[in-house]
C-alpha cells in the first residue's frame, strides 16, 4: 500500500511569517498537536517546517518568550521529511524511524502538500493487517475442526 491512499487529506497549515500566538490558535481551532509550515502559490502550498505544540511549549513558554513577538519560522523543525503519494507504507515507516518523527507531510509529484501521515494512522493500518491474519487463522482452524467433525 502506498502513503497516499493511507495519509490523511485534511492538513492544517500555517504560513512561515506568523506569530506563535496565532499559531497556537489554530492547533486549538483544529484540536491538532501539530501544524504544517508552508509558503503559497496559484499552484498548492509547499511545505517547508512543521511547527508542534511541544516546539512552542520548549522554544516560547520555557524560555519565557513574548509569544506575540516569535514567528513560526524561528521555532519550526528546519529539516522537513517528507513522502511521496507514490512511495510504499514500509519504506516510510523506516524513514519515520530513522528521523525520529511521528508526523510526516505527504507530497505529490509537484511537491505540493497532499496529506499528512502519523504514526497513529500507520498503527491503525497494521492493526487492520494483523486483525485480518488472525481472522484467517481462526478461519482455517474453524474449517478443520469442521472437517474433523
């Protein structure tokens, strides 16, 4: 299965030159931990960052910054990791862990934002595999036993 049948398509974005203030907004509007950091044309939004509740609880309120005064762009993730619509569930997954994220942008061919995949939903697209496997298993079972009379 590839990313893009998997991602979710309602992302939540921010564009680079807000303040945290509205960015935290926004995460509070949506109910979301995270946001999507992206620049805009005619043609789709690009993403460039993503900004999370714990950036802004680490860079802004532990430091005790005026959250008014700090743009998005100062506490973004600065190296993005994205996927492609096209790329498989298992290569991304090693992506995933190999950077350390639980959020991934999802991109097509253009580059521009598609979706967006977590953790969560990748833990709920193996909990269907292994639910599907163990119902085979009772179902060969069942048919034996049936067989044996």
């Amino acid at each position: 299965m590839n990313i893009g049948e998997l991602c979710n398509r309602e992302t939540n974005i921010v564009l680079k030159d807000e303040n945290i203030v509205e960015a935290a907004r926004l995460m509070r509007r949506f109910h979301v931990g995270d946001l999507i950091v992206v620049t805009k044309s005619e043609d789709g939004n690009t993403p460039i960052g993503i900004v999370t509740d714990r950036d802004i609880v680490m860079e802004v309120v532990a430091n005790n910054a005026d959250p008014q005064t700090v743009k998005v762009v100062e506490i973004m993730s600065q190296e993005l990791v994205t996927g492609s619509e096209e790329e498989g569930i298992y290569e991304i997954i090693e992506r995933m862990r190999m950077h350390g994220i639980r959020r991934l942008p999802v991109v097509d061919k253009e580059g521009y934002l598609s979706g967006i995949l977590s953790v969560d939903d990748i833990l709920e697209f193996l909990g269907e595999e292994v639910d599907a496997l163990i119902g085979l298993f009772y179902k060969e079972r069942r048919s034996e036993t049936d067989k044996m009379g």
